[in-house]
C-alpha cells in the first residue's frame, strides 16, 4: 500500500512538472549561454562601440568614455555634461574610416544648449571637439541618443521629444527624429525633407540597427504606457507620435511589426545578429530575442534572456559575441554587487 502511495505521489510529481513546462513562456537566462562579466563598477554604462584593433570603447552617463584591451579599462575622456534624470553622455560612435582619420563621435546633454553630436579625435585620449549638430532639444526625460553609422557611411543619431510631444510632427525640429549626417556634420542631399530628418513620429528610441542580409534598418521606441515598439525605418517615414501608438489601421503612418503592449519592456540598445534583433530592455530587465522571417520584416517567435541582471542599456555585436551593458545606477535600477557590468556572450544558434 505505501509503494503503491509513493508511484503514485511520484506521477503527480512528474504531471505536475510538466504542466509548468508547457505553461511558462519561452524563457532562457544567462545559463543557457555562454557569457562572462568582462567589467563590473562602472557607473550608468550608456553606449559601446569597438575600435578597429578590437578595443572596446564605452561611454558612462555621467561623461566618461573608457576603453578596455582585454586586460584593463582605461579612462580616455571626461565629457562636461548635464546629467539630470535621463540626460547626460549618451551614444558613442566610431568612423568606419578610423585607421586613418582617428574620429570618434558622442552624443551628449551640455549644460546649456540642449543635446549635442560632436566629433572628437582620438589619439591617447580624445581631443579636438568639432561640434557637428547643436541645439537638439533636451530634457530630464525622453532625449533618444542613439549613435551609429549606417551601411551607407552616413552617422544616424536617434532623438527624444524631450517631454514636448508636439516636436515630433514638426519636421522643422529635430525632437522626436531620426537622424542622417554626413560625418562633417552636413545634411545629405538625399535626405528627404532637406535637413538632418530622415523619418518622424518619434517619441523616444533609443536603439537602432541594421540586417547585414538586406540592409533594412529597426529601430527600438519607448512607449507612453506599455506600446513599446520595433519598427523597420524608412527614409521619410511618419511613425505616429503623438498621434498613434502601435496602430494598425490609420492611414499615413507606419506600423510597428512588434508592439510590446502587453508588459513594458523600456526598449534601448539593438544588434542585429544570427538573423535576430537583440534589444535591450530596461525596465522590462532583460535581453530580448526577436527571430525573424528570411524576409527579416516579421518576427516568428521570441525569448526572453539574462533576465538575472536587471536593467539593460545597450547590447552590440562584434566578432561572433554579444556584448552587454546594464543599467542599475541609472536611479530607476536596484545596484547589484559590482554593478554596473559589460557582459560577452557567445550565441550558439
């Protein structure tokens, strides 16, 4: 009778488990891939890009950019900034054409002209500012800051509505926007309203990235409550802010192909890699991979990754790894011991 109490406690056991399998979503935490933290205390990690020689360079919120050598981080630079709420140093970007002009490029919040994409040389440390766009509108909150170059060779820099949604829909402000410089600052004659606008509607992103397959361009948008959105970009494109969030049937505007509306993720950072968009996502406290269809216009299914870390800030691809920022000292995380942290990840599939 007791053997018989016991295989039977056992199936249930067993049923048990089993429903719990089937029931939670698809979930994958930094145990299901290969990773390492490569740096911990670091204050507010915002952007990370690699130089040609494979050194990481990185910028903190608070106006450091640092470089690590696989060996040691070293600061290169201390960036007089407006740190306030959302503000501060923001994105980093380095020329595709470094090896011979030494550029490297930042976007920032100044004490006193709004948000600023300015080109720095970079020898030991980085000198000779030459201001590229000044004068984006900046506030506490919503200020984008994405900084990369596109396979076009042109820099594409992401802007916030900085709390005036209005901006948005107003191709004459660059609030709201993504942006396209040429790398002396200049508009490019091919962009389609005859300034730095290349598509509108915007009210916070702060993540972009390309398909190296096809050359589509996503870019990741902070929802007002929930209605985060991943969006392909196109050139003059109204994404329909403040107008429509994540809607599938107003006219004149373009939809996202995925809407987050039923949690928030607080999308940042993206990199586009093994066919999949990686996004970063903060208050959502995760790395998000979104697979995609050959076409790379939909997304077939999700996981949810290295949910254990907190807020992420930026996520990028060098070399076949995965790189990783968090974001616990941004004052909306709970710091962790040795938070901040940049993390390597190695994607098997």
């Amino acid at each position: 009778m007791q053997k018989k109490f016991i295989v039977f406690v056992g199936i249930l056991i067993i049923i048990t488990v089993a429903l719990i399998v089937l029931l939670v979503p698809s979930s994958v935490d930094e145990s299901g891939y290969q990773s390492e933290v490569i740096i911990t205390n670091l204050d507010t990690p915002w952007a990370m890009a690699f130089l040609p020689d494979d050194r990481l360079i990185f910028t903190e919120r608070g106006g450091k950019v640092k470089i690590w050598d696989e060996n040691q981080v070293q600061e290169i630079g201390n960036i007089n900034v407006k740190e306030v709420s959302e503000s501060g140093l923001l994105g980093i970007a380095v020329d595709p054409d470094f090896n011979n002009n030494k550029y490297v490029y930042l976007y920032y919040t100044t004490q006193n002209n709004g948000n600023r994409i300015s080109r720095f040389t970079l020898n030991t440390n980085l000198t000779d500012e030459t201001v590229l766009l000044d004068n984006i509108p900046s506030s506490g909150i919503h200020n984008g800051g994405r900084l990369k170059f596109g396979p076009d060779g042109k820099l594409y820099a992401t802007t916030g509505d900085a709390g005036n949604e209005l901006l948005a829909q107003d191709n004459n402000s660059l609030a709201g926007k993504i942006l396209r410089l040429n790398k002396d600052g200049t508009v490019p004659a091919d962009n389609p309203f005859g300034n730095y606008v290349y598509s509108y509607g915007h009210r916070d992103p702060q993540g972009i990235t390309w398909n190296t397959s096809n050359g589509l361009m996503y870019a990741s948008e902070h929802g007002a409550t929930r209605n985060d959105e991943i969006n392909i970009i196109e050139k003059g494109g109204n994404y329909g802010w403040p107008i429509v969030e994540c809607d599938n049937s107003t006219d004149g505007y373009i939809n996202a192909i995925r809407c987050f509306s039923e949690f928030t993720l607080a999308p940042s950072g993206m990199a586009f890699y093994k066919n999949s968009l990686f996004v970063a996502g903060l208050r959502g406290n995760q790395l998000r991979r979104l697979y995609l269809d050959s076409s790379g216009m939909k997304i077939t299914r999700e996981e949810e990754l290295f949910n254990n870390l907190g807020r992420i800030r930026d996520v990028i691809e060098h070399k076949g790894y995965l790189y990783i920022a968090t974001s616990n000292k941004d004052g909306r995380g709970v710091p962790k011991i040795d938070d901040d942290k940049i993390i390597r990840i190695k994607v098997g599939i």
